[in-house]
C-alpha cells in the first residue's frame, strides 16, 4: 500500500469510514437474520469493507452479473440503498464545511451509486482495475 493511501484511509476512517461501515454492517445483519436476503447481507458486508478502507480500491462491474443482479438491485434501493446513499449524503456535509474534509466529501458522494447498487459490482486494487502495476 503507498503511504498517501494509508495516510487518506486513516483520515477516512476517523471522520466517516467507521460510521457507514457500521452502518453497512446493521443493514447486513438485518439481511442475514431474514434467512432470504443472504445475498444482499453478503453484499454489504463487502461494500462495509470497502467503505471502511476505500483508498487504494475501486469498484468495478462484474461481467457475468445479469438479470438477478438487476432486480436485486431494484429491491435493496426500495429497503436498504436509499437510507445507505441517504447516510452518505448526511455525513458528506460536515465534511465540505472544512478544507481538509473537502476532498473526503467528494469521495463520500461517489459512493452513492454503489450504495444503491451493490450487487453486480466487486472490489478490486486500483492498480487491477486501470491495468496497471
């Protein structure tokens, strides 16, 4: 890991990472405690450690992920995704109001699609998803 990414994901982590993580992971137990919505709870306890440790990584489409992906999809956003990008909206705000939280901010935001989306996406080094090393 280069130390700027370890610098941005300790600072990430103090001022908003831990929060959504554990919010990502509340909305991930209520999925695994309803037996049908394991999949959902699987992917969001993947976007939770991402949103824990975001630098450095990036999401990327799955290629094989279709039709079931879509209408997952469909349904987290009606119970899960809007009150995640809701969360991420929320706690973007204090952020903007300083300078050095600017930059986190914008990052916060860029994660409201996949917080409406998570299925049919996957985690991946930044260096993998540019094709670079």
């Amino acid at each position: 890991m280069k130390p700027i990414n370890l610098v941005l994901n300790v600072l990430w982590l103090i001022f908003c990472g831990i929060w959504m993580a554990i919010a990502y992971a509340v909305a991930a137990l209520i999925c695994f405690v309803l037996i049908v919505t394991i999949p959902f709870g699987i992917a969001s306890l993947r976007i939770a450690g991402f949103v824990l440790w975001p630098f450095g990584r990036t999401t990327v489409p799955k290629q094989n992920a279709g039709a079931p992906s879509c209408i997952g999809n469909v349904i987290w956003i009606v119970f899960a995704g809007w009150w995640l990008a809701l969360g991420h909206l929320i706690t973007s705000i204090p952020l903007f109001l300083s300078i050095i939280g600017i930059p986190f901010g914008w990052a916060n935001l860029k994660l409201i699609p996949l917080s409406l989306t998570p299925l049919g996406h996957e985690v991946v080094p930044t260096d993998e998803a540019f094709g670079g090393r």
